[in-house]
C-alpha cells in the first residue's frame, strides 16, 4: 500500500476478530514500533502481547481489579471480565520511566505513544485493523501491579488489534484551516 495512503485512510475498529496477525507480521510491527522517535534513545517502550489463553489471564486482572470496589454491581464484574475479548490480540503498550538530565517523563510517555501510532499504521498496511483504549484500565496501579509491573512502569493504553468485522468507520472530512495557522 501507498506510504500516504496507508496514513490518511487509517481508521479505529469498532467490532474485531480472527484472523489476527501472525509471529511473523509481529515481528514486523514492533520493529516499526521501536523505529518511533526517542530521545536519547532510552527505549523506555515496551509490549505486552496478549492473546488465546494470555486473554483469560487478562480477564482475571480486570475482574480482580473491578471486584476491588466493595460496592460494584454484578453487570460492571462482567463488563471488566468481558473487556479483553472484545479482540482476538491485545498489545498492552508500557513505559518504562528512565531518570535522565534531559528527558522528563512526559517525553518517555510521548515516545510510547509514537509507538503505538507506528503499530497502528503497520497494522493498517497489513489490513489488520485496531482500537486504542484506556478507560480505568490504563494508568492504574492496582492493574499494573497484577500485571508483574513494577511502581516506575505505567500502562499507556490497550491496542485492541485484529479483522474489523463490522464496517469501516467514514473517514471525517476535516478542513485543514481550521487546525493550521502559519507564523
Ligand atoms: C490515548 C487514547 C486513549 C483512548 N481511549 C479510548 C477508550 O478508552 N475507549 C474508546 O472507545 N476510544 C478511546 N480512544 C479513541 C480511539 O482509539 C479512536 O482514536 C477514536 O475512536 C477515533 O477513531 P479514529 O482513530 O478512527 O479517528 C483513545 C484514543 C487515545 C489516543
């Protein structure tokens, strides 16, 4: 696919399914991943990649995070429980806070998000589609922890990744005027 193409036509999923990529079109997305800019290459980006039974253990740490409110009703239980199936692949996108003199921690954050934007456009050149989300269960320690990660990693978002099995959201048809000003 066309270099421009692939960015100007790239769109979220709303519904996803099989088939999802395989080893090797992974291998190929996070080296895309880790070309995104880095100061001082500290490479403060990581991934978790989340799928068949890595799903079922995810769903365990959602549940054990929704069940931690003594007061949750029985329909928000399922909702935490049901959320990592809403795809058949999840990429858990994680940063890694490094001390250093000339890069402060939102710079480190902004590099994973450039990350996940080269995993998002990789995607879409595969024709594999995805979804970024957060909700509570992004930046939260309580899921963190449950997750083996450590008090100076942060979850930045979910990459929901697989087939779109629904249609394909319009592209908006934006005005560039209406967000660019020349100096
Ligand atoms: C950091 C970040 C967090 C997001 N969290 C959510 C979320 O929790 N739930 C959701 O439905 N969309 C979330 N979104 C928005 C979608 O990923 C998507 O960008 C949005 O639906 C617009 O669709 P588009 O990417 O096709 O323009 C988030 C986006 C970003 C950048």
């Amino acid at each position: 696919m066309d270099a421009l193409e692939n960015i100007l036509n790239r769109v979220s999923a709303r519904a996803l399914s099989d088939p999802h990529p395989s080893k090797e079109e992974m291998d190929i997305v996070y080296k895309a991943a880790l070309r995104a800019p880095d100061h001082a290459w500290l490479r403060t980006s990581s991934f978790i990649e989340v799928k068949n039974k890595g799903l079922d253990k995810l769903s365990k740490v959602f549940e054990d995070f929704a069940k931690e409110d003594k007061n949750v009703s029985a329909d928000i239980i399922e909702k935490y429980k049901n959320a990592p199936y809403r795809a058949p692949m999840i990429v858990i996108l994680v940063n890694s806070y490094k001390e250093h003199p000339k890069v402060p921690a939102i710079e480190q954050k902004l590099s994973t998000a450039t990350a996940a934007q080269n995993i998002m456009l990789a995607l879409n050149a595969m024709k594999y589609s995805c979804i970024w989300r957060t909700g509570k269960l992004a930046f939260n320690k309580s899921v963190q922890a449950n997750l083996n990660l450590e008090d100076h990693q942060e979850i930045l978002g979910y990459l929901y990744i697989g087939t779109e099995s629904g249609e394909k959201k319009k592209i908006p048809n934006l005005d560039i005027d209406d967000f660019v000003s020349y100096l």
